[in-house]
C-alpha cells in the first residue's frame, strides 16, 4: 500500500526520459542536416565599397608563355679559369711573394724555393752549353781546315754532328728550366753571361686570376709534383651547380638563361646552363645541371648557397595567376579567392605547376574567364580569419 502512490510518477518521468531523447534525436538530424549543407555551399566573404577599390581583380585568359623552373645550387670556381698550383720542384720555401687575394697574371712569380733539383738543373743547362760552344768551335775549325783541304769530309760532317747534337742538349734544358719557373729574362741572361750568382726556383702562377687560396708558408717542404701550393681563379665567372628530378629534367636545356638569387643582393645574377650532366646521382636520382653566371660585381662566392631560376626556351600555353593570388590554407594547400557574381568572394582550391617570372602556372581548379584576387588577397583571408 506504501509503494502504489509513487508508481504514476515513475512512469511519467519515463516518459519525460523518452520524449527528451526523441527530441534530442530530432536536434542532433536538423545539426546533421544544417552542418552538411555548411560543407556543401562554398563559403563567401563580402567586404565594403571602399576595401574593395583597394583590391586588385584579374579577369584569367589561356596565354602563351615560357615557365622557368625553381631549383637551388652551390657556387663553385669556374674549373675552366681556376687551377690549383703544384710545386714543380722539390724543397723548402724560402720566400712567400703573394697573397690571398693577390692578383696575378701568367708567370708572375708567387714563392721562392731552396731546391737541389732546381741547382742540377741550372748546372746541366750550364754544361750543355759550355759544350755547345766547344762543338761550335770545333765546328768553325774543321770548316776552315776542309776549305784547305787539310780534313777529310766525314770529319767535317761528324763536327757538324756534334755541333747539332749540343745545341739540342742546350735547348732541352732550356726547357727544363722554364718546366721549374725559370723566366725568359733570366734564361736570356744566363746565356748572355750577365747572371753570375745563383738562381732561385720558383713557383709561378700558370693563368691570370686572383689567389683564393695559400696552402703553403715558409720553410715548409715541397715534393715535385704533389704538393699543393696555392689555388688561382679568374672570379669573373662561377659556376653555379644545381640538380633537377626527372620530372623537370624536360625544361632545362643547354644555353638556356638563368637567375641567380643571393642574400647578397636584391638584384639577381645573370647565368646561362652549360652543361646538362648525362647520369644522375645514385643518392638523390636528381641530374647535375651547371650553369656560368657573371661575377663582375663578385657578389657570388665559393659554396654559397643561391636560388635558381631557369628560363625554359619551350612556349606553353594555359593559365597563370600573379604571384599575390596564391596563397595557402591551415593545412599549407594553395588556393586563391574567386570574385562571385554577387561581389563577394570564395576560397577556391587550385593546383599549380611551374613558376612564370611573377606568376605561377595553374594545371586545374581555375579557367579562362574565371576572376581572382591578386593584390589584396591576404587582406581578405587575414579579415575573414577575424
């Protein structure tokens, strides 16, 4: 009897619990409902009069144009006007007579060296023509001797023989010493007797350029042939070596124009590609591309890390978009705003290719006819992010 009063309240909160959750089930279908017809109309954003005289709208057209492909580079000596120097000959370095940064033309002297081999040299270039003149002389008396019949022509002609064969021996280590860094002036003057004291070897610069590097000082001990001295470039060209994946290989071509991009300065290096490599790195299966830029203002230095762009010579045709239209969402996807009919504007996801001087190519999500924001479009995602 106790329990009966409170058995209608039961039910009754039952039901209560059954047309709560029949109506929450009818709000959770209409938010269902509402939120997939918010994903299915693109979202819009309007701004005012005076904002939009401010924004720059380009009406899209399919145009003719060359794309240029983004790559980056390391900077390096041109190899074709740069060398490293060895030591022709053996010994200490007595002398250092450049510097790093030294300009230098064929010849010009650039280390002195204490050098056994260079002293055998200059003695043997001293003794071949001692017996020059002795065979000369020898020569110019058997002449006159079978003038008057007094030697017989088989003597005469082995004199002749003799003669030649010093002169060769003088010219062969005429050659050697100049293989050393012996000068013409100071060869000319050993043969014409001025030079009386001893002569130096030395290390001389082979090409004309600017000393960017010094690998050897005072008394240090050079070996012929293998000993590194100094580095000498001509810094008006560099080479600029950069790689490029198969998929982009099909624009670069030899002879066609580059840019160079550095930190060093707001105005791009003019270049051109030399050399289009025929094998790709095992690593990275990317191709070596070389290009030759000009370094007149020397603003490109050794393994300085630069941007490049290489102009294709091969003409497209499509659509491009300027530069300030591309922009990119939370998720770093490009897209651009499209202006509507209505004067607002929407989000439209694109897709782009290759770079075309200040513009981008498109490849889908935009056509001919189709009007997007350029100048002014980040005010409208910075506004419409608000």
């Amino acid at each position: 009897m106790s329990k009966r009063p409170f058995a209608p309240a039961t039910a009754v909160v039952a039901a209560l619990f059954a047309l709560a959750g029949l109506a929450a089930g009818c709000t959770s279908g209409a938010s269902a409902t509402t939120d997939t017809t918010a994903v299915a109309k693109p979202k819009t954003f309007s701004v005012t009069a005076a904002q939009r005289a401010r924004l720059t709208v380009v009406t899209l057209a399919d145009t003719t144009f060359r794309p240029s492909l983004e790559v980056t580079g390391t900077v390096a000596f041109n190899g074709d006007h740069s060398t490293q120097v060895l030591a022709p000959i053996s010994g200490p370095v007595t002398r250092l007579l450049v510097n790093t940064g030294s300009e230098v033309k064929p010849g010009t002297p650039m280390a002195a060296v204490s050098s056994p081999d260079f002293a055998s040299a200059v003695s043997d270039y001293r003794k071949a023509e001692d017996a020059s003149r002795n065979a000369q002389r020898i020569l110019t008396l058997d002449e006159q001797l079978y003038k008057n019949d007094a030697l017989a022509r088989s003597d005469l002609d082995q004199a002749r023989t003799d003669a030649s064969q010093a002169a060769a021996d003088v010219d062969a280590a005429i050659q050697q010493l100049r293989a050393l860094g012996v000068s013409d002036s100071t060869i000319a003057a050993m043969r014409g007797g001025s030079l009386t004291g001893a002569v130096e070897g030395m290390i001389r610069a082979p090409i004309a350029g600017v000393v960017v590097e010094k690998l050897v000082n005072p008394g240090q001990l050079l070996q012929a042939g293998s000993t590194p001295t100094f580095t000498v470039a001509d810094l008006s060209t560099m080479w600029v070596m950069a790689s490029v994946y198969p998929s982009d290989l099909a624009l670069v071509h030899e002879g066609e124009a580059a840019r160079i991009y550095t930190d060093a300065s707001p105005v791009p290096v003019r270049g051109r590609v030399d050399y289009v490599a025929a094998l790709v790195d095992p690593g990275t299966k990317a191709t070596a591309v070389r290009i030759v830029a000009d370094n007149a203002a020397r603003l490109l230095k050794r393994d300085m890390f630069v941007r490049v762009d290489i102009e294709s010579r091969d003409a497209r045709k499509g659509i491009v978009i300027p530069a300030a239209a591309l922009l990119r969402d939370e998720d770093n996807l490009p897209f651009v705003f499209v202006a509507m009919p209505d004067g607002s504007f929407a989000r439209r996801r694109i897709t782009y290719g290759y770079r075309v001087g200040d513009s981008y190519q498109v490849t889908s999500g935009l056509a001919a006819g189709d009007k997007v924001v350029a100048d002014g479009a980040l005010f409208i995602q910075f506004a419409e992010s608000q």
